[in-house]
C-alpha cells in the first residue's frame, strides 16, 4: 500500500517541478499514478491494497462456493435445503445488519456446517473505497460484534464488490481476519436467466476456484437461489465437490 502512496506522491511532486515547461509529461506525472491507484481501488484482482485470495490449493476436484450479502429469510433457508441435498458446504458472506435482524439464519448455517464469513456491516459500496480510517473500523467492528451476537467469530472477509479502502490492510490485520476474493462471480444483476449466471461462474471451471454467488432481493427474481441450484447440480455432473479450504490451502 504504501509504495503506491509514496508513488503517487512523488509523481505529484514531479509534475508541480516540471510545470509549465513539460505540461504533457507533467500531467502524466499528475495523474498516471491516480489511475494506478484506482486500479489497485477498483479492480478485483488487484493486489496492492490488500492481499486477496483468489484460489486455494487442492489436488482433488474441488471448489468453494461462497454466497454473499445474506442472511435473507426466503433464499438461506432453501439455499440451506439445497446444499444439504448435494453433500456440499459453503461459505456465507453476511452482512451484519442483516444478521442483527435474522441472528436466527446464522445460527442455521453454523449448525448444517456451513462458514459464516463477514461482508461489512451496511455493504457500503459506493463509499467504501473512500471510508476514513474511523468508518472503515466501524463498519468491521459493528458486523463483528453483531455475529459475536449470534455465536460467530468469522475469520474471513470479503469487501464490497472487492472494492479495496486504503485503511482496509491493517484493519484487517488487527482483527485476524483474511481477505477473500473470488475465480469466477455470476454477475446475477446483468441477467435475467438462471443458466446464464451458472454459465458464467462456471466458465474456466477448475479445481481450487472459488466461485461467488448471491442472494436476497437485489437478485432478480428469476434468478434468485435458481443460479445456486443450477451450478450445484452442474458441478455435480462434471464430479465436484463444494469444500470450505483451510487458510492454508488460500493463494493469491
């Protein structure tokens, strides 16, 4: 993180020097490092704000389902059915908010054996990449306290959409938790078809990926624990199995 900064900074520095005499240098100098820097913001894959698992190790024909921004009182319960039907375990990315309304939904994922992991307290995804260092903390804490409420210490993290914060790293680093990101995501909200988001995740289909999903009412109606049941059902035809990883087996 800091290199980046530090980057940032002295190509700022360098373009206040150059000014007037070099303003096509001087405004790459300006505003080069502002475009590196929302890369490593914005992007998924990127890295150099916190480091983002992105696989995990494995010699078998196995995944990791992770559904995220629950619980929600139509889609956990049937997802659970689901899961339960096919031998597979997942993780649930929750929002804390949401946890705080339905702590009894958390209590059912832990007990079919299920990972309840932590996605933020709001999902603030339009602010996160720019929380101050206080938000960033509250937004970790509340969400942690809510499923501490509920019987839960989650060791894993996802943020929004992977949009990474400056301050992100070393909050999570103080609170033991890891940060997850994903191989292949549905993207349920540019789709009207169920198939056509298990087509999607499961497109480049590998042993290690880690494959996101997602459920409650910002997924279409259509779509809605549809998605789930039909990549369940084809990663059965081609052999897989849904496994939660050690966070040794994580890799970037």
């Amino acid at each position: 993180m800091w290199l980046l900064i530090i980057v940032n900074l002295t190509g700022k520095v360098a373009a206040v020097i150059i000014g007037w005499t070099a303003p096509v240098t001087a405004l790459a100098l300006w505003f080069g490092p502002d475009l590196l820097l929302a890369y490593h913001v914005f992007a998924p894959r990127a890295q150099g704000l916190v480091r983002l698992h992105r696989r995990f190790a494995t010699a078998q024909r196995e995944v990791w389902l992770t559904i995220d921004d629950g619980p929600d009182p139509e889609d956990t319960p049937r997802i659970l059915e689901l899961l339960a039907a096919h031998g597979a375990h997942a993780t649930f990315f929750v929002i804390g908010e949401k946890a705080v309304r339905h702590p009894e939904l958390i209590r059912a994922i832990r007990a079919a054996g299920h990972e309840v992991a932590h996605h933020t307290h709001t999902h603030p995804l339009v602010a996160f990449w720019c929380a101050s260092p206080t938000q960033v903390r509250r937004e970790i804490d509340t969400a942690m306290e809510a499923l501490r409420l509920a019987g839960v210490t989650p060791t894993r993290f996802r943020p929004p959409a992977g949009v990474k914060n400056l301050w992100l790293a070393s909050a999570l680093r103080a609170r033991g938790l890891s940060c997850t990101g994903w191989s292949a995501r549905g993207l349920e909200r540019w789709h009207t078809r169920p198939d056509a988001v298990a087509a999607r995740v499961l497109r480049g289909l590998a042993p290690g990926a880690i494959l996101l999903l997602h459920e409650g009412p910002g997924v279409p109606a259509s779509i809605r624990v549809h998605a789930v049941r039909l990549v369940l059902e084809r990663l059965h035809e081609q052999g897989y199995q849904c496994v939660v990883p050690a966070a040794t087996q994580l890799t970037g």
